[in-house]
C-alpha cells in the first residue's frame, strides 16, 4: 500500500520530461498499477492491484 505523502516525494523529483520514465519507475516500486489526472479540475486517482486468494479450508 501507498500513501500520498510517497507519491508527493516520488513527484517532487520530477523536474523536466526527461524525468518522467524515473517518475514511473517510481510509482511502480510503490505498488501503484494504474492512474488516472481528470482534466476537468485536476484531480488524479492512483491505483495498486490487489490480489486476493481464497484458499481452501476444512469447514
């Protein structure tokens, strides 16, 4: 799991487009899968995969 606080420090390292593919590097170390920044007011949602497995028990 992330949090924004790893997202700010991994972005605060971006300093032109050269730095982007470090940027995502970045973002794929924390677990983060998939984003998405809405253009309508600037807002990003970030994602991670999660895997659940059901193992099975002896009921």
């Amino acid at each position: 799991m992330f949090t924004l606080d790893q997202i700010k420090a991994a972005h605060s390292k971006v300093k032109s487009g050269a730095d982007f593919p470090n940027y995502i590097q970045d973002l794929i170390k924390l677990g983060i899968t998939y984003y998405e920044t809405f253009v309508s007011d600037g807002h990003t949602v970030f994602q991670e995969k999660i895997i659940i497995k059901l193992l099975p028990t002896k009921i």
